[in-house]
C-alpha cells in the first residue's frame, strides 16, 4: 500500500493539468506538412571533415522526403548552397520541392534552434521564436539563436518572440490531444530558465503549445550521452493519443533515466486520464561505430526518428538490431515507408535524425512567394509598414541598393493574390509608397517586393478597421 501511494504522489507531483483555454496549438509530428527544414552543415564553425562527414546523412534524407513534401534547406552562404545543389545533382535528387535559403548558422540542430510553428486561435501559421543558448551555453549559439527570425522574415510568417524563455524543440513531445512530455532537466534550472518557476513554464507551454496536460520526468543535468540534459526524444515519442514510443525499463535505464522516472513514464496519463500503451523500441546491441570506424562509447536509442507525410526516417547504425527496429516501425506506421537514415556519424557529434530535422505544418502556401526564379533566397530589399495595424492608409518603406521599377504584391492568408501596385523610378535607399487598404477585410496579410528576379523577405501587414 505504501508503495502505491507513493507512486500516486509522485504521478500528482509530475503531471500538472491546466483548465484554462490554449491560445496556439503546437500540431503533432504526424499532422500533414508543408515541408521539412534542414541546416546543412558546413566548415564554418567545425571545419570541412565535419561536414564532408554529415554530408551524406543530409543527402539520404532530403531524397526521402522530397516525394512527399518540400524541402526547406538553409544554407550558409551561396557558395554553400551551390554545393549542396552540386551534391544533391550528383546524387540523382530532383530539385522541384527543395528550397534554398540563406541564413547563417552554428550547426545543424534545427529541432533545437529552428522555427516552431504553431496555429494560432484563427488556425492560421504562426512561428514561435523561443530563446536558444546552445544547451546551456555549452555550443556557439549567436548564429542558430536568429534563424526563427530570420526565416519568419523571408518567408512572411508571423513570429512571436519569446526570447524571455529559453526552449529547445527536441525537449518538446506532444501526443496531439493535449499533452505535454519532458524533462525538467532539459528545460529548466541554472543553464536554461533560472529566473522562472515551474508555473511560469507551465503558463508558457500552456498558452503556447495548447497542452493541457504537462507531464514531467526529472531528467539529468549532464547526461553521459549528450549536451542536452535528456532530451525526451532521445527515449520517448508518442505514436498518438493513446501510445507511447519508448524503451523497456532496463534500456531506459541504460540510458540514464531514473528509476523514479521510469515510473512516471509507464503510468503517465493521457488529458483523458487513461494510461499510454507502450511500444518498446531496442537499443543497438553494440556500441555506435563511425563509418571511418571511432568509437561513440555508448549504444543508441532508434526512438529519434522523424515522421514526414509519406516516410519514416529511422536512425540506422549498421547494427544487428537495425531490421528489428525498422520492422516495428514499420507495423507503427503502415501507411508510410519507413527509410533508414545512417545515422552514425551524426551520432558520434551529438545527434540523429529527429535532431536535425524541423517539421512545418499545412498553413500559408509560401510557394507563390517564396522561392526565386534561380532559387537564391539571400534577400537584397526589406519592407516596413507604418502605421501595423492599419485601417485606412499604410505606408511601406522599401530599402534597397537598387534602381529601376518594382512590384508590390500582397497576399491573404489563404495564399490569394488580393492587391497589386506597381512602383517606379527606386533609387538606393529608402522608397516610401501609400497604398489604401481601407476595402481590406480585418486580418494579417502578406506582402512581398519584386524587382526583376530580385525579391524581398515577406512582411507581414495587419488591418484592423
């Protein structure tokens, strides 16, 4: 009875539900995507046998998911782009769904510093711009720390900054109907949030996220296996509502998940109050081993796969246990293929699959605006809109070093092309034009500059009559 009773205590003191009414929702993994984000990697912070040595990992996943989605890679300059454009020509890979953007960064751990999109309560797109800081000031971070912003600019999708926290995507699972898993170790404390309460973050994930239902695990500060202070999807994903991906209890021990957390992890509650049924993913049988043959020191987990709209990526290590683990997922996801991704050597620096792949879910159809004509995305001209929110007149600034005639084109959530102006004699600085939106409907739209071939990052104008 004693030991029931604990259990109960501890299942109360580890799963915090909230009454109140979301304002975003944070769409599982398995919601249909517009497209998957990449940071490919470079020499610019590791050098070139770093990237010559994630390469192809990037490579394999980019020519599984472009049959089913858009591939959104960010690369750090355009001579790295027309590499990786030489790389993936080599390698067979047709183009029509990949789009390049130029954004420099740190490393390629998208799932950790990349954009979050979230609906907001008119289940329109929106990008949570959380604060990263390299794990805990662990990694270079002032580069990856932009890229929410940077992308919300090119591409026109409203951002929320919420730098006042300090929140990593591979820390986050939802199951999709309202709950929350994680870590304390990997979200809050010293290195992460030391100014906010575990309310305070409950609030925050609560209003942002749409979850009802936090449940937490302890975690550990300063895992053997990795910087991140126990990211759940290293051991934990949700299949659905009513089950939980994980790991048998003496692999998740293995892994340095405590006893007390095993608990909680096999009793948690869904928002409907009913246990998860669990699926046990292997871990390798061996230690990892690179393909130029080091060492990683550990087994791996395969629960850090990614689900794209018509494929798995599964993390592969040329280990006996591989086909066990591709044939459960299999079984898990029939209606998809899954693909194994060769994950070794990412492993060996720090990460697999799911922590270098970034989902985006349905929402503003970014094509009609967002990719140029050459497909280079550095963009040469900004816009900014006075007053935001308007109601009868707006002025847009546009700034440039450019000369000659441009077209201004704004766009409804929806994607529909509502208004059209052109502009001419633009000279370097800055332009400013008026345009009447007084016959606008209420709402957030989005605009974008043409010159040429030349096109400036997406802004956003509100109108509210």
């Amino acid at each position: 009875m004693k030991k029931i009773t604990m259990i109960m205590l501890s299942l109360l003191l580890t799963q915090f539900v909230i009454a109140q009414t979301p304002t975003y929702t944070f769409p599982e993994e398995t919601a249909q995507h517009e497209g998957t984000w990449l940071q490919w990697p470079h020499h610019y912070t590791y050098g070139t046998t770093y990237r010559s040595r994630l390469d192809q990992t990037f490579i394999d996943m980019t020519e599984a998911l472009v049959g089913s989605e858009k591939v959104f890679i960010v690369a750090y300059n355009n001579t790295e782009k027309n590499r990786i454009i030489d790389l993936l020509n080599t390698a067979g890979i047709p183009l029509g769904n990949v789009f390049f953007y130029i954004i420099k960064t740190d490393d390629v751990w998208s799932r950790d510093n990349g954009p979050m999109y979230v609906y907001n309560e008119a289940n329109e797109l929106v990008i949570l711009d959380w604060k990263f800081n390299g794990w805990g000031n662990d990694t270079p971070y002032a580069k990856d720390d932009k890229v929410p912003q940077r992308i919300a600019e090119k591409t026109g999708v409203p951002r929320v900054n919420l730098s006042a926290m300090v929140l990593e995507g591979g820390a986050v699972e939802v199951d999709g109907a309202g709950t929350f898993l994680a870590t304390r170790s990997s979200i809050s404390g010293d290195n992460r949030n030391p100014s906010l309460t575990e309310t305070d973050i409950n609030n925050y994930l609560q209003q942002y996220l749409g979850v009802t239902n936090i449940i937490w695990l302890d975690g550990i500060y300063g895992g053997a296996f990795d910087i991140t202070d126990t990211h759940i999807d290293g051991f934990a994903k949700f299949l659905d509502s009513a089950t939980l991906v994980t790991m048998n209890s003496a692999d998740l021990s293995y892994w340095g998940i405590s006893p007390s957390d095993i608990t909680t992890l096999m009793n948690a509650e869904n928002a409907n109050g009913d246990i998860y049924n669990k699926v046990y993913l292997p871990l390798t049988n061996k230690n990892v081993k690179t393909t130029w043959g080091a060492s990683v020191g550990f087994k791996s987990s395969y629960n850090n796969y990614y689900v794209g709209n018509n494929v798995v990526l599964a993390t592969t290590f040329n280990d006996v246990n591989d086909d066990d683990a591709l044939a459960i997922l299999t079984d898990l996801y029939p209606d998809k293929t899954v693909v194994g991704i060769d994950s070794r050597n990412l492993y060996f620096y720090g990460g697999m699959v799911h922590c270098v792949t970034q989902q985006q879910p349905i929402g503003l159809p970014l094509k009609s605006f967002a990719q140029f004509a050459d497909g280079d995305e550095d963009f040469p001209l900004t816009a900014s809109i006075t007053p935001n929110p308007a109601s009868s007149m707006a002025q847009i600034t546009i700034s440039g070093n450019i000369y000659g005639n441009a077209v201004i084109e704004i766009y409804a959530i929806n994607g529909a092309l509502v208004y059209q102006m052109d502009v001419t004699d633009i000279l370097p600085g800055n332009t400013t034009v008026s345009i009447d939106v007084s016959n606008f409907e209420n709402g957030n739209y989005v605009g974008v500059i043409k010159n040429n071939n030349t096109r400036s990052s997406g802004f956003v104008i509100t109108i509210a009559h």
